[in-house]
C-alpha cells in the first residue's frame, strides 16, 4: 500500500542523519526546565509490539517533521503519507526502546552537540518564530533528535572498519574534489527565457571553444559568455568541489579530463559546457579524516534503519488507527521526493560528507540536496 512511499522512506531515513550532521537549526546550550507533563488520554492510532503511539504523539511528530522538513508539510495531509510517518514513529521508538545504555548515552550528548550548532546558525528571533509556527519548544526538538541518534549510535555499534572501507570503495566520488572552470551556453536564452535550438546552443559553445583554444584568458572569457550566474563572475571557476556534487556528465567529464585541456563542449540536461579541469584530488581511504570516517558509518547506520523500515517494520506493527481527513489527495505524490536526500536540514552551501562545501551554482551543481539554508537555484542536478 505505501510502495509509492519507498523513495521518501529512504530520503527521510537518510536525513535523519543529516538532520543531526549539518548545521542549519541549533540550540542554545541551555536545559529546560522539567516539567510534569499531563497525562495523555488521547486515543492511540498506533499498536506495536510492545507499545503504542497515542494521538498527541503522532501530533507532536508531525509538528516537528514540518518543522525540519517543510517540504514535505503537504504530503503530511495525505492519508497514505500519514500512515507512513505514524509507521516511521513506531520505528524511531520502537529501535530506541531497544538500544544499549551506552547508545542511549552516546545519542543523547550528539543530539545535544548538533542541537547546539544548529540553532546557533538561526538569528534568534527567527529560531523562535520557526518554533512558534508549529507551536514548538527547544526540547520538543531535543527529544526528537535524541530518539534518532540513540538509534543511529546504536547501529553504529555493528559496523565494521571492513564494512566502512566497502562503503568508500562504493562512494569515492563523494571525496574525490576537482577544481573546475566552466562556460555554460544554457538550452534557454537568459535575456528572453525562450528555449534555445540545441544546435544554435552548440554553435556558441564551440565559438567559445575556438577563442580559448586560440590563447584567449579562460576567466575573461567566462565572465563574457558563461551563463552560469553561480560562476561567471569568478571566471567560471569551482574550486575544490566534491565531484558527486555535479551532475553526470560534467561530473565524468571532471573526473577525466587531462589537466588544463579545454574540453570539447560536455552536454547537460541545461545546455553545453566547455570546461577545464585546474586541479583533481583522488579519493584515499588511507587519507580520510576520522570524521570522513564517521560519516561513512553513519552512512551504513542509515542504511541498516532503512532495511528495517522496509523488511522488519510490519511484523512488529499490530495496528493502524488514524482518523481520515478529507484533505487527502491520493497517487498526487508520485516523484515529488525525487532528489530531496537531506532536504529540511541540509544546507545547500552545506558542507559535504566529504567536509568540503557545496557550492551553489547554476549548470553544474543539482538539487538533490537540498534545503533550508537559503541555497540558491541550481540548474546542474547533484
């Protein structure tokens, strides 16, 4: 019944942990004071083994989903997506009730830490704005993230130094950088917004190809003609950038190309790029960061949470009780996820696994990434 969910099951699952691995929301490093909450007499909507989910809860849940993931805000009217969120939350506490002690303690200080940092990128009177529109609390927030580390630290618990090595083997590109210039002659006219035949986009691409073959100074000649507003004005240049972040054939042509040798135009889905490599850095196990690491094995952590949504879930699930709502607009979904991963709490300009920053451009950089720092339109898909 949720297969059309199985994408947006993935993208939330793996954002769960980019929820708590980037900066974009963040905390004071102040506790709250402990209240005694009332007792919850609301009806359950959910039944697991070994729980239940009362309507307050899934409330509470759904207010801080559109809180971190505004995206998705109207998605949550839907019956189908609901059903699929009410199943997530049983997951979430259902794996935590299960972690280790030292899972609890360890997810619990990591929330806290990247709690912290987040809010600490919002001005303050925005945090509380944002938190007055889904009629939040700091430790509303907290909690949530806490629940999610426990179990992301928990699963981190089985992952082995071999298992981390095959996951780098499978995601090089997402360390190998390259510092590239680029000309982008787009498939729209910029100054009428009329498609452009692919032809006459073309012929301009290879104009441009001739000038620089000719000796004609790369960073002038983009500034002239790029039609990249994210590097035109830098000479075309992005430097240093994790090539996973491109779409595929820039992204092919960036990984091989000779140094310093003018391409012939590379075509995108957003026209025709006449690029040179400047400088390439391979990716090295030998030479990842402890925290490249760490990334890594949260990585296969959130691949391991997301079998389990997928293979475990339902036999543990023992009922659904969710009111319906006239809201809902069934098969309205199909592919609005689509290239979302880290969506509500990446950064777009937000640092990479690989810990370099993505840049936001336009004709070379996707927009699988997502999110509420303020990123700029991208017209190259990550």
């Amino acid at each position: 019944m949720l297969a059309k969910y199985k994408k947006v099951g993935k993208v939330l699952s793996v954002s769960m942990v980019a929820v708590l691995s980037l900066s974009l929301l963040a905390a004071c490093g102040k506790k709250e004071e402990a209240t005694t909450e009332p007792k919850d007499t609301s009806a359950v909507v959910a039944t697991y083994d070994g729980g239940t989910i009362t309507a307050n809860e899934f409330d509470m849940e759904q207010r801080v989903m559109k809180f971190l993931y505004p995206e998705y805000a109207q998605m949550m009217d839907m019956d189908d997506f609901k059903e699929y969120l009410v199943k997530q939350e049983v997951a979430y506490e259902y794996l935590s009730g299960k972690a280790s002690d030292a899972a609890k303690t360890e997810g619990a200080k990591a929330a806290t830490e990247q709690f912290d940092k987040m809010k600490a990128s919002v001005q303050a009177d925005q945090w509380t704005e944002m938190l007055k529109a889904q009629n939040l609390t700091d430790q509303n927030i907290k909690d949530y993230m806490t629940r999610i580390m426990t179990v992301i630290k928990d699963k981190e618990t089985g992952v082995t130094e071999d298992a981390i090595k095959a996951e780098f083997e499978k995601n090089k590109d997402q360390f190998t950088t390259a510092s590239v210039r680029h000309v982008l002659i787009n498939f729209t006219d910029p100054k009428t917004q009329k498609e452009r035949k692919k032809e006459d986009a073309l012929k301009l691409a290879k104009e441009v190809k001739a000038k620089l073959d000719g000796g004609a100074d790369f960073a002038e000649i983009a500034k002239k003609y790029s039609e990249d507003t994210g590097s035109a004005e830098n000479g075309g240049l992005y430097e240093d950038t994790p090539v996973a972040s491109w779409v595929d054939a820039f992204k092919e042509a960036a990984k091989t190309l000779p140094l310093n040798k003018i391409s012939d135009p590379v075509e995108t889905e957003y026209g025709y790029h006449v690029m040179k490599v400047e400088k390439r850095t391979e990716a090295d196990y030998t030479k990842l960061t402890a925290e490249q690491k760490e990334t890594l094995k949260s990585q296969l952590a959130a691949a391991e949470i997301d079998t389990f949504m997928t293979s475990e879930l339902d036999k543990i699930v023992k009922e659904i009780k969710l009111p319906k709502t006239d809201k809902a607009e069934e098969g309205t979904t199909e592919g609005t996820t689509e290239g979302t991963t880290g969506t509500g709490t990446g950064t777009e300009g937000e640092k990479t696994d690989a810990g370099t920053d993505t840049k936001t451009d336009q004709g070379t950089t996707g927009t699988d990434k997502d999110t509420k720092t303020g990123e700029g339109t991208d017209t190259s898909g990550k």
